[in-house]
C-alpha cells in the first residue's frame, strides 16, 4: 500500500507556483477554494473569458 509523502506534495505545490510565475497574463484566486490560476490578456480583451474558478465553479473570484 503506498505511503504518503509530504515531500512530492511540496515538490508539486513549488512546481505549480513556477509555472504560474513563469506565464504571462494575470493571476486569479478563488476565494472559495483556493484555486488559483493564469489567464491571458488576449483572452480577458476578448471578453471571452468569464470569471468562474474552473476548479469549483464558484464565481468568488480575485484577481491578485
């Protein structure tokens, strides 16, 4: 039965922060769930993007 390992949690949390740090376009949180993630600026020009965490659903969305 495998075993828990905070460690590869670590390793993954600090690899999902790069990637968010590395994008460009602007960064949104979920208040609800925490989630965060990038959206382009081309895309919110557009209007096609609607704030809605793709995580949850939730639309108690931040921009940070």
């Amino acid at each position: 039965m495998p075993t828990y390992d905070e460690d590869y949690e670590d390793e993954y949390e600090e690899d999902e922060d790069e990637y968010l740090e590395d994008e460009e376009g602007i960064l949104f949180a979920c208040e609800d769930c925490d989630y965060r993630w990038k959206v382009s600026e081309e895309e919110l020009e557009y209007g096609d993007y609607e704030m809605i965490c793709p995580m949850c659903g939730s639309s108690n969305v931040v921009e940070i």
